[in-house]
C-alpha cells in the first residue's frame, strides 16, 4: 500500500471501489436470471412441440390402422366419418379443440355417444383445425411458437 502524501488525500476511493464492485455483481446476477428464463422457456416450447407430434403421430397411427381395415366409409355429416369393418365401426368426430375416436361393436346404434366401447380423444388446444374432405383428414395446429404444424391424412385406394 502506498502511504498518503501530505496534501493529498484518497477521498471515497474505496466507496467508489464497492459501488464497482457491487453494480458489476448484480449485472451478472440479472444476465444469468435472464438466461435461466429463457432456458426455462425455450424447453417449455420444446415439451409442448413434442407433445402436438405425438398427438399428431397418435391420429396417423389410428386413422391407417382403421382404414387398412375398412369395408364401407361413410361420411354422416361435414365434421365425422365413419369406418365400417368387419367387427366393429370406428367414428372420428371433429370438436373445436380435439378429435374424438370411438369405437363400436358391429350392431351397436353409432348415434348413441355412451355406448362406444372403446373413445380416444387427442386434444390439439388453441389453434387447431380440422377438416374431413372425401378420405383425407386434414389438421391445422399450431404450436406454442405460433408455428403451424400440420399433417394431412388420405387414404389411398
């Protein structure tokens, strides 16, 4: 340490040191809760994303398997579809938010929503669409960027 000269005098110089000190110290603190949140962000947008294909896989999955089966395909009305097979008739019913898939014993009335044997919802949430044109099914998502996810499903033959 370097001792005081007469007349001069090292006013404040380790208050000004500490007020340094500490602003540089609660600037890193504000970056990295800045970078936290944005991490925390960036994998709730990854988990919501992965979670709609899933949801769109899942609809793929089940419309395929029901036609590779199918005898008779019928279309009751602008938002159902309905498969026929040799066992069982599958409806696909579009709602505002979701896509129902019931399944009914061969015989059974279809019109009768509690009857179904078996009933599958997918959910897609806000942004979703969904339209039934001849043999293809058409989803519209978005996910939580606002991005659109979609997928169209036809049946070929």
């Amino acid at each position: 340490m370097i001792p005081n000269k007469p007349g001069k005098r090292r006013r404040g110089s380790m208050l000004i040191e500490m007020s340094v000190a500490i602003s540089s110290g609660a600037l890193a603190i504000l970056l990295g809760v800045g970078l936290i949140e944005r991490t925390f962000r960036l994998s709730r947008t990854m988990q919501e994303y992965s979670e709609l294909q899933r949801q769109l896989n899942e609809v793929a999955r089940a419309w395929r398997a029901d036609f590779a089966t199918a005898t008779v395909i019928e279309h009751p009305s602008e938002d159902a579809i309905r498969i026929l097979n040799p066992t069982t008739v599958i409806v696909y019913k579009l709602t505002k938010s979701s896509i129902h898939r019931e399944t009914y014993a061969k015989g059974m009335e279809v019109e009768v929503q509690e009857s179904a044997n078996t009933s599958e919802r997918y959910p897609f949430g806000t942004g979703y669409r969904a339209s039934i044109e001849q043999n293809t099914l058409r989803i519209h998502a978005l996910n939580a960027k606002g991005e659109l996810a979609s997928l169209r499903l036809r049946v070929v033959g």
